[in-house]
C-alpha cells in the first residue's frame, strides 16, 4: 500500500485531517518602546499652528509615543505627525517611539496597506468642534425662542 500525497502532506502538517491547507501567518510584527533620533525618523512637517501643542512639549515632553515603521536603518512616521513637527522646531534630540518591524511572505502587502492608511484625512481640531457646537447651540436658542417658548432665556 502506497501512501499518497495527501497523506504524507497530512504527516507534515502541511494540511490537516479535513484536507485544508494550514494556515499560516504571511509575516510576523513586532513591537519595542524605543527613545528615537528624530534625525532618523522620515516625516512630513504639519502645516498646522501647533503653539499649543509646542507650549504642552516644551513643559512636559511628548507624552505619548509616536508610532514608526522601521524600513532598514530609516523610520517611517505612521502616526504623530504634530507631535513630531513640535519636537522638530523645540530642536528635540529624540522623542519616544513605538517601532514595528516586521518580516515574513506578506510584508511587503502589509507595508503597502500600513502606509495608506497613514496618509488618512486629519480629524478636524478641538477648537473647529467648540465652534461649531456653540453655533448649533446658538441656532437651537433662536429656534426655540421663535417657536414662543415660556421657558425663560437662562433654561434655553
């Protein structure tokens, strides 16, 4: 009796009792908390005002680490462009950083997807959110006052 291909790929664990090829991770990721030159760190400069954001790191430092990908000896920014920008023109030496490596078949997909993500649209700041709120709340106020509320103006 001879055995077939199936079953020695079975022996192997190249597929499993159901005939399924097993399924493997195309790469590997890793993670390490690093204190990073930021000479080695590839970014673009955010053309937003970032006076408060530099005020906040030059009192307490970056607090929350950027994100980076490491492509050989160089890094690639993928989150925490302001906080970088801010750390540039304070002329920081280094600033904390979450560094990905990763390795493995499926790298350089993952790569690709890693960096699309990262030219995603910028959330609109804080200060546009307050503006915008106070301008509903002052259309609210008038809408009601119009109606012929009884309720007094300080309720409103």
């Amino acid at each position: 009796m001879s055995l077939g291909n199936a079953s020695i790929k079975r022996a192997t664990g190249a597929i499993g009792k159901t005939g399924e090829k097993s399924k493997k991770a195309a790469f590997t990721a890793n993670r390490s908390l690093i204190e990073l030159e930021i000479s080695k760190i590839k970014f673009e400069r955010s053309a937003y005002d970032l006076a408060e954001l530099k005020k906040s790191v030059k009192k307490y430092g970056i607090l929350h680490p950027v994100f980076v990908l490491r492509e050989g000896e160089e890094f690639i920014l993928l989150s925490g462009k302001a906080r970088m920008t801010a750390a540039a023109e304070l002329r920081m030496e280094s600033v904390p950083a979450v560094v990905l490596d990763m390795e493995g078949s499926g790298v350089s997909a993952a790569k690709k997807e890693l960096l699309l993500k990262k030219a995603a649209p910028v959330q609109p700041s804080i200060s546009d959110e307050i503006a915008a709120s106070e301008d509903i709340h002052e259309e609210k106020f008038n809408a009601i006052k119009g109606i012929g509320s009884d309720l007094p103006e300080y309720l409103l």
